[in-house]
C-alpha cells in the first residue's frame, strides 16, 4: 500500500551503496526495521558489486 514504507539509503564517498534501512508496519510489533548492509566490493567486467549482503530484521539476523 502507498506510504506504508520509509527507505532510507546510505552511499559510501564511491558511489557504492552501503546500508539500506526499511521501516514497514507489523501488526503485532508495530513499526519494524529492516536493515541490509552491503560489504566486500569487487570488479565484476566493470561493474562494482557487493559480495557480501548481511540483513537484520528488528534487530535478528535474517540473511547474510
């Protein structure tokens, strides 16, 4: 639904993206952040990709 979710995202002095974090409602907990990080650049034929992708979820590893 339009405006259930706030994204902010941080880029690092290259242009590379480094954390994503995303609040959406949760009928029980309320408002739960989801955090993603992203690590470990590498030249892919050129283009800058992160090798590593960590994510939390209200605090909790979800995926990494």
């Amino acid at each position: 639904m339009p405006g259930q979710l706030k994204v902010k995202a941080l880029v690092n002095e290259n242009n590379l993206l480094e954390k994503v974090e995303a609040w959406s409602p949760n009928p029980v907990l309320g408002d739960m952040l989801t955090e993603t990080t992203y690590t470990d650049y590498k030249d892919f034929g050129g283009v800058q990709f992160p090798t590593k992708i960590t994510q939390k979820q209200g605090g909790f590893p979800r995926l990494s």
